[in-house]
C-alpha cells in the first residue's frame, strides 16, 4: 500500500465505517418543517400564478381600452381635418366675397361722388338756367 496523501496517515487504516442506522428523535420535527416548507411554497406559487394571471387579464383589458381610444381619437381627428379643409374653403370664399364688397362699395362711393358734384353743379347754376 502506497501513501499517496500529504499527511502522515497510516496505510493499513481503512475507510471508516458506517455505524447501523438508527432513527434519530429530532428527525420527525425536520420532516414537518420541511413539509411546511413545500405547503408555503406550492402556496406562494399558486399566488404568483394567480397575480400573474390578474396582471396579464387588467393588461389586455387596458391594451382593448387603449385600443379604442385610439381609434375613436383617430376618427376624431380625421372629421376635424374634414372639418378644418372645409372651413378653410369657407374662408377662401368668405375673403373673396369681402374683397368684391369692398370693391363695389369703392365704386358706390365714386358714384356717390360723381352725383354729388353733378347736383351741387345743378343746384349752383339753377338760377343762371332758369332766368
């Protein structure tokens, strides 16, 4: 026999051996614990699973609700370009029409004045006609 190790041990010593198997009297308190052990955590687990199953339920209620609401914003604002182009026509055509009253109402004026001069021209020389 070879002493293969780096302490000073005795070759002739053998592995040691195992002493018969008794039960030991705090062994059934290490099982219970271990058994509650197990219970809290196939308990916490059936929680987890349970929030988890919550989380992932309010998720897609709020991704439907989300949903939506954007597609009724999306709506909302395509009537309100609709909107806003044909308000913005009314606008063009609203400016011109001003722009032709204004210019009907210069010409008016000139008129006016055009006649103004013509009567106070009647009414200056009225008298030299009538003599």
């Amino acid at each position: 026999h070879v002493a293969l190790s780096g302490n000073h041990t005795d070759p002739g010593n053998g592995p040691a051996r195992f002493t018969k198997y008794e039960e030991h009297a705090g062994g059934s308190k290490v099982l219970r614990m271990l058994e509650e052990v197990i219970t809290d955590s196939k308990k916490t687990e059936a929680d987890a699973i349970a929030a988890e199953q919550d989380a992932q339920a309010a998720y897609e209620n709020i991704m439907k609700e989300s949903n939506s609401a954007i597609a009724t914003y999306t709506k909302k604002v395509a009537n309100m370009q609709a909107d806003l182009s044909k308000d913005e026509e009314d606008h063009v055509a609203t400016k011109a029409d001003l722009m032709a009253n204004l210019k009907e109402i210069e010409e008016l004026h000139e008129a006016l004045g055009d006649l103004k001069r013509s009567c106070d021209y009647v009414m200056k020389n009225f008298d030299a006609r009538q003599a």
